[in-house]
C-alpha cells in the first residue's frame, strides 16, 4: 500500500516544485473537468442564472453565486 500511495503522490510533488506552475493548473483541471462530470445532471454545477454561451469556471465553490439583484426599489 504504501508503495501505490508514493507512486500517486510523486508526481504531485514534482509538480510543486516546477516553477511554471502548468502540471498543478493541468491537476486542477482535472478535479474541477470531475466535478462538474458528476453535475452533469444540473447544467454541469453552473449556477441557472448563468448564460448558457458564457464562459464558465466549473468550480464547487462558485456554485454559490447569489442570483443577481433585480431593478433597484425607488
């Protein structure tokens, strides 16, 4: 077991240290291209107030959004 834990966390380790930062952007893609696989279902985890034709970041923590405030009350 421990052999298989080090052979998956190696690489995540090489990637801190390369100064580019691209192998940690292409991990966290991944987790974020799961997540939003798994929401599917619901517009991929896009909030509904959302254009459909705009980009979006799929991200857990930005399933949050408030919905937009509507005309301001005189």
């Amino acid at each position: 077991m421990c052999l298989f834990l080090s052979s998956i966390f190696a690489p995540v380790r090489r990637s801190a240290d390369d100064p580019s930062g691209d192998p940690l952007d292409a991990l966290f893609c991944a987790i974020q291209t799961a997540w939003a696989w798994t929401m599917r279902s619901e517009r991929y985890g896009a909030p509904e107030h959302l254009d459909p034709l705009e980009g979006w970041i799929a991200d857990p923590s930005l399933r949050e959004i408030q919905e937009p405030a509507g005309p301001a009350s005189a």
